[in-house]
C-alpha cells in the first residue's frame, strides 16, 4: 500500500468521524508494521501519554511484522492522526482496521 494511500485514509477517517465526534466513544485502528520498526511507533505513542492505548496483537516468534492494536478517545482522534502522518514520513505501516467504536 503506497505511502500516500495510508495518509488518504487517515484524512478521509478523520473527516469523516469529525462529523459526529460527539457520538462516537472509541476509535480503534489496527496496523501491520515492520517487526523493527514497532519500537519507533510505540515510543511515538508514549511520548504523547493519553493519546491512545495500545498493544502488540500475537505473533510469532518468526513473525516479520507486528499488527498494533490502537483505541483511545474519540476526541483525541486527530490528535492520533497527527502522530500516525509524522510516523509515515520515516517509516511504513498498513492499516488493516480502521474505524469508530
């Protein structure tokens, strides 16, 4: 999934739950990642405390990539969204999930 398609989706997914914020409680996204490049993403998520929880879905040892299962507060989405473009610029990932909860 090129680069460009990944900050597309995250856009049209922010304009769209901008809309009704008000009634949305979760969102919940989910990306597949390099398995060396999951400690970047984790430290971008923690140097920005409250602005998502997270965890590594299982794997395998031998395992590749890594998914990262991500929720939080659907009013600190774009926040989030914020984090996830600036990640993109050094590094890729794939959204497998992406939606309000």
């Amino acid at each position: 999934m090129p680069l460009d398609n990944n900050m597309q989706i995250l856009q049209e997914f922010l304009n769209q739950s901008l809309i009704d914020v008000k009634n949305l409680k979760l969102y919940h996204i989910v990306l597949e990642l390099k398995k060396e490049d999951s400690a970047f993403l984790y430290f971008q998520l923690e140097s920005n405390d409250g602005l998502a929880f997270y965890s590594t879905l299982p794997f395998t040892p031998h395992d590749q990539t890594r998914l990262i299962d991500i929720k939080g507060d659907a009013r600190l989405l774009e926040s989030l969204i914020k984090v996830l473009k600036g990640y993109l610029e050094h590094r890729q990932f794939f959204i497998r999930t992406i939606e309000t909860i």
